[in-house]
C-alpha cells in the first residue's frame, strides 16, 4: 500500500480525478506551473496540460464564479483558494450563487464545483491564515462542508467531493498535511509514515459524503471533532486513561447524526472540540443537537473546547489554540461532575 | 449643462443628477450625434484599434427612419418585421404583467419599456445556442428565442405552471433549454459567471459564445470588475453588455461611475474591445452584437458593449418613479423611442405601413391577453397559488439530505 502525506493524497486524487474525467478542470492563484503554495498542485499542469491546471489571478471573488459558470457547462471544477483567510471575497458567489443555483432554477442549472482550502492554525500564520471558518459555511442551505483529519480520508472525500453534483467545500486542516498533530508542538513532528490512516490506495476509491469515523471506541465520553483536533483529542484521552467513544465528523454538513446520538445514548458525556472562535461555532449546533436528541441520557452538561473568540493571534498562536490542557480540563470536568 | 445645486456646504463631491422632481428636463447638451461614426474595424482588430468607440456612438438608424454609415447591417425585411413584433410583444406583455401586479395578481413585475431593442437586437445577431447571463430586464431575448409566454406568466405568478414551482421571485426567470441563464436577485453575480460559462466552451473547443449582461448600476459591484479581468485573461468567447438605462433604481448613473468617463470606456484598462451603442436602435444593436459575436467566436476574446439607452418606468412595480426623477424626462430623452424607430424605418423602406402597425399592436395585445388568461388560470398570489408547499424542500441537493427529511416530517405535523 503506497504511503502518502495529506498533500500527497490530495494531489492523487485529483490526478486520478483529471486522468479519468477530461470534465475536470484545477485553477486558482499559483497552482499551475508552481503547484500551489502548499504543493497540492504540484506536477498536475505538467502530467495534464496547461488548459487543465492553471493559475488565476488574484481574485477570489472570480475564482469561484468562474466556477460556477464552467459548471453551469458541464463542467466539473475544482478551485483552490490559497488559505480559507482569503475566502470572503468569494462568501457571495459561494452563498448566494453556488449555494442556491440548482434551487432557484429548480434544478434547470447546477453547480457542481469543488472548492479546496487550507484551514487552521498550527504554522503561526497569524490573522490571516489561521482561521477555521466552516461555521460560515454550514449556515448555508444547498453548501455541504466537509474536512478530513487523514490521507486516507483526504483522497476518498475529494474524490467524492469531485463526483458530487452539488457545491462542496473542501477544508483541509493544513496542520495535518505533514503528519498527525497531537497537540504539543515542541514535541519532534510526526509523519503520516506509519500511521495507518497515511496508507492509501493507488487508483479511484471513494469515502462518503455525510459519514463520521469512529477513532476509538469507550464507554466513558463521547468526544466529538474534527480537522486538527481530532488528534489532539486521541492523544489527550489515551494520556489520561479515558475510555473515550472519539468520532471524526469528517462531514459537517451534512452531519452523521446518527453515529453523534449512537454514541452519546451510550456514554451520557459529551466533548466537542473545534479550533475555531466558539461564541456561534460549529460546537454550538452540535450542542443543541445532542441535547436535542440525548437529553434523557446526559448525565452531565455538555462542554465545548474552542479557540477563543479573538482573531488568531501570531506570537500567542498557542494560547489561543485549543490543546492538550483545555481539552483536559473539560474533559475532567464531564467526567467529574 | 447646469446642476441642480444641492445642500452641500463641505468640498465632499457627491455626484447629481441634472434633474430632479419639479425640474425641467432639458437633454439638449447631450449631443444625438448625426454622422453615425464612427467607423466599422475588422472584427479580429487589435482591441486598440475600438478605443474610439468606447467614447463615441455607433448608429444606423436616423430618426426619419434612413439608415446610414458602416454598421448598416445586411438583414432582410423579414427578419426585421419580427423584431418589430418581439419589441412590441415584449411591450404588451410588460404592460399587461404590471397592471395585473396592480391588481395583486403577483408580487412584484419589472417592465423593460423603452430599452426593449438592446434584447431583441443582441439576440437577433447570436445563435440561439449562446448562453446569455441576464438581469432581470432581458425578457425580449426570451420572447426572441420563442419562450413560452404563458410559462413566463406562470413563473411571475408563482403558480401550478411555474417551472420554478415558486421558488423565485417574479422576472427571475430559469430557461435552459432558450440558452438563458437563471437570473439571480443579487446584482452583478452572473458576469463572471458568464465569463466562465465563456472558458468552458473554449476548453471544449466549441463555437458557443455566453453574453452576459449587466445594468449600468452594477457594474460598480466586484463581480464587473472580475469578468472583464478574467474575460481579458483567458481571452474568453464573450460579450459583456452593459445596458445603461440611465437609472439605478433612482440612482442616475453618475452615482455608479462617477461622470468623467463612458460605461464603455471601462473595458480600455483591461485590453478588451469596446463598442458604445445607441440602444433604441435595434439595428445598431445587431450590428455592434454581430460584430462582436464574430469577434469571439474567431478567437479574438471579449467585447465590452455598452447599449446606451433609457427606462422609460420605474425600477419595478416597487418604487414610483415621479419621486426621483421629472414625470415628463422619458418623453423628452433624446434618443426617440425603438420600436417607433424600426417602424419608420420599415415604412420608409416600403416594407410596413400605419394599418399593418395597427394590427400587430392589436394582434400582440390579444396574444398576451389569451396566455394570461390560460396562465392565471393555473393560479396566482391574490387567490391560490396551487404550488405545492412541499416543493420547498426539494432541489436543495440533488438528493434529500436527512437534515432536511426530518424537516420535513416536522413540517408534515405542523400541517397536521
């Protein structure tokens, strides 16, 4: 089984994506000859063709509506925007246009576009490439949000993600790419070398849309997560011993409700952990849910673990990310009270 | 010309238009130029070689009805008498859709009178495979390509015979299968996507060319801006239309722009082709479409036409006019009306006359009428839409999502 990074399957995926399907186009700021910033790109305009896999100017608002009208033609493209910090110029042809195309026509015109950006924080990137902005996305009816926390689950989602024929956008915990990320970075870098969720088939494989992955299985807690701080959680838990039912979302919209309900009904303890500011969060619609559905099974409040709510700070980059300690001080606490 | 002084007393410019509510109109400083310049270049000229046009204004048809100068299309008497009856169908069916918004048949109507020579026009000179990404005032182009009326009339009555099932407002009008971009509400949005649309159809080495459209107000959105950088770019097979009809809601296009410089003249900065165009001049219009259609079909990329013209009513049935503007400024504009240019024009070719003209209008007014009454027939707001409200839940996704089953069912009970 080949052995790839997060930058590696992705880059696969779509180079499987391109080979099978002359319909898929890749574009955006700095992704042809150089391959991206992040090297996702990279060799994809030299194995594929200038006119597959091509830069863009700097425009993210152009980007996306270009996107939209290549798709509305038949058309299946995948836009990368460099970091999600730079997305907003795009929040309306993404929320009013992609999101809401195949509803207005009533399905005469779709938009079934791919758009791929990093997320998180972890590379002391500051302000502004750093942010975690899925809460902006899921909001939107007609979107779907996904965010991978692996190799493995990086290449078989975008895959999907490609084949959709809805708008999906495609987070990618940027933190991840090189390795799994347990929290502490003073600790050396890990790889995906090893790790068996860095092991990842050659060829066309997909891993659903709207399925969360159990990462380990307890009857303590329930810890609910994804991108980044899925890990952080798995290391936390195991370093205290809690026997902790730990799923990845995978896809936030649409949401494994059914898993999140499965395994709270069972623990009666909740953690939801994200990186991003909390006031609004993703965490707070996760919340409500599992209230909704488990509150006779609760058997003490739900915690949320978050980033604060202050742009991401640069110097304080990991006093404001949600590591090792906060997570354990909720986590004590559920189990305590 | 002398402004309307205002109530500024600080050096904050803040543009006016000449004329307000209880002004005399007076547009004789606005020159109708009588020697039809300027010149016809060949379609795959160097962009530079239209700069020119970017400031000056091609026409064809004078107001005795003669035509004149180096646009003068080769196009048959025909073809012209058709555009004649879509102009004036288009007029009839706006006329009738407003009144019976007035009597609260729908919700809202946008009428597209006086600029209704810029859609028949541009549509007359592309095939009807080309896409267009319109506003909401290119409803001759749908009447153009043989749309159903009476589908139109479901649509703005949200209605059984929607197509849309009620999912859009009234105008915002979804025809795939006229070559018709489904209209959003928010401005501005659908030029870049034509632009792309545009991309698509050269990566795939097809002839079809996208004509996108804007107001002259919108083109002060982002999204202008990024269709003529990435039209300019990828030398995309496009036209971009910008129809200035002087009026923004009550926003004079000075506001948009600012005053020093044409709507036209926008596409210069970007190397892109540039053509102003007196827009009730249906035959300039065709010939500035055709030209520019030829330009990106051959591969010399995007055109820039500004269609210069006048909305003769308000915004939509929303706002009233008089409250902004003077009653009296659409008669006085200086550019005449269009379907009373292409009638003289037909008649003194020999090709029309006031009896026939009198029975088109009166055959036009009766065809609006019987698909009305077949539209309304199938519902409207003031009585019952008979849209099932359950169709609200569909076309969010291609597939039915869980979140949205549930919805559903919760929504079931609450009709219990």
């Amino acid at each position: 089984m080949p052995q790839m990074n997060m930058i590696e399957a992705i880059r696969d995926a779509l180079d499987v994506k391109m080979s099978q399907d002359s319909d898929v186009l890749v574009f955006g700021e700095d992704v042809g000859y150089f391959g991206g910033v992040f090297r996702a790109t990279a060799g994809l305009q030299d194995t594929h063709g200038l006119h597959r896999c091509f830069d863009t100017p700097i425009s993210e608002g152009g980007i996306v509506g270009i996107a939209i009208g290549m798709a509305a033609n038949g058309l299946r493209p995948v836009a990368e925007i460099q970091f999600a910090d730079y997305i907003y110029p795009a929040y309306d042809q993404i929320a009013s246009e992609a999101a809401r195309l195949r509803y207005r026509s009533n399905g005469d015109f779709t938009a079934p576009i791919t758009i791929r950006t990093p997320v998180g924080g972890g590379i002391y990137g500051g302000t502004t490439h750093s942010q975690s902005p899925e809460a902006l996305f899921t909001h939107i009816a007609g979107l779907k949000t996904v965010i991978p926390s692996n190799p493995y689950d990086a290449k078989g989602m975008l895959i999907s993600a490609i084949e959709d024929n809805d708008p999906i956008l495609f987070l990618e915990p940027k933190r991840l790419y090189n390795g799994p990320f347990y929290g502490d970075p003073h600790a050396p870098a890990k790889t995906w070398r090893g790790h068996e969720l860095g092991e990842v088939p050659s060829g066309h494989y997909t891993v659903p849309i709207g399925e969360a992955r159990k990462i380990s299985d307890g009857a303590d807690v329930t810890i609910l997560a994804y991108g980044t701080m899925v890990w952080v959680a798995q290391k936390v838990a195991e370093d205290m011993g809690v026997e902790a039912d730990i799923l990845d979302l995978r896809s936030l919209l649409p949401l494994d409700i059914a898993a999140i309900e499965a395994s709270v009904n069972k623990t009666g303890r909740c953690v939801i952990l994200h990186e991003a500011t909390r006031t609004s969060g993703f965490g707070a619609e996760l919340a409500a849910q599992v209230q909704e559905r488990c509150f006779y099974a609760l058997e003490a409040p739900i915690q949320r673990v978050t980033g604060w709510d202050t742009p991401y700070p640069h110097a304080q980059e990991w006093a404001y990310f949600p590591g090792p300690k906060r997570v354990g001080n909720a986590l004590r606490d559920v189990m305590e009270a | 010309m002398t402004k309307k002084s205002g109530s500024n007393s600080s050096r904050l410019y803040v543009p006016e238009p000449p004329f307000r509510p209880g002004d005399t109109p007076d547009y004789s400083y606005i020159s109708v130029p009588a020697a039809h310049s300027p010149s016809r270049p060949d379609p795959l000229c160097d962009a530079d070689e239209t700069r020119a046009h970017a400031t000056s204004l091609i026409r064809v048809l004078r107001f005795n009805g003669e035509t004149q100068g180096d646009w003068v299309p080769d196009i048959s008497a025909e073809v012209l008498r058709g555009a004649l009856r879509d102009i004036a169908l288009t007029r009839a069916m706006d006329e009738r859709m407003f009144t019976m918004q007035r009597q609260g048949k729908m919700s809202f109507y946008m009428k597209s009178t006086g600029e209704e020579a810029v859609s028949i026009g541009h549509a007359l000179a592309l095939n009807d495979t080309d896409m267009i990404f319109p506003t909401y005032r290119q409803q001759g182009i749908l009447i153009n390509r043989g749309a159903s009326m009476k589908e139109m009339m479901c649509q703005c009555l949200s209605n059984s015979g929607d197509p849309l099932d009620g999912k859009s407002i009234p105008v915002l009008y979804s025809f795939k299968k006229h070559g018709f971009f489904s209209i959003s509400g928010n401005l501005g949005t659908q030029l870049i996507q034509g632009v792309g649309w545009a991309m698509a159809s050269a990566y795939k080495n097809s002839d079809e060319i996208a004509s996108v459209f804007t107001g002259e107000g919108a083109t002060a959105e982002g999204d202008f801006h990024y269709a003529l950088n990435f039209a300019s770019t990828y030398r995309a097979p496009c036209i971009i239309n910008v129809v200035n009809n002087q009026w923004a809601i009550s926003s004079f296009q000075g506001i948009a722009a600012g005053e020093g410089e044409t709507f036209a003249a926008r596409g210069t900065g970007y190397g892109l082709a540039t053509l102003r165009v007196d827009g009730n001049d249906v035959l300039a219009v065709y010939a500035a479409t055709k030209w520019a259609a030829e330009r990106a079909r051959r591969g010399g990329g995007a055109t820039l036409i500004e269609h210069f013209t006048y909305r003769k009513s308000g915004h939509s049935t929303s706002d009233d006019p008089t409250k902004y503007r003077p009653e009296s400024e659409p008669e006085v504009w200086p550019f005449g009306d269009p379907l009373e240019r292409l009638k003289n024009h037909l008649i003194l070719i020999g090709e029309w006359d006031e009896t026939r003209h009198a029975a088109l209008l009166e055959a036009c007014k009766s065809e609006v009428r019987d698909a009305y009454k077949a539209a309304e027939a199938m519902g409207n707001l003031s009585g019952e839409t008979k849209v099932n409200d359950y169709t609200m839940f569909e076309q969010v996704y291609e597939r039915p999502l869980p979140h949205l089953d549930e919805q559903k069912r919760m929504f079931a009970k609450e009709r219990e």
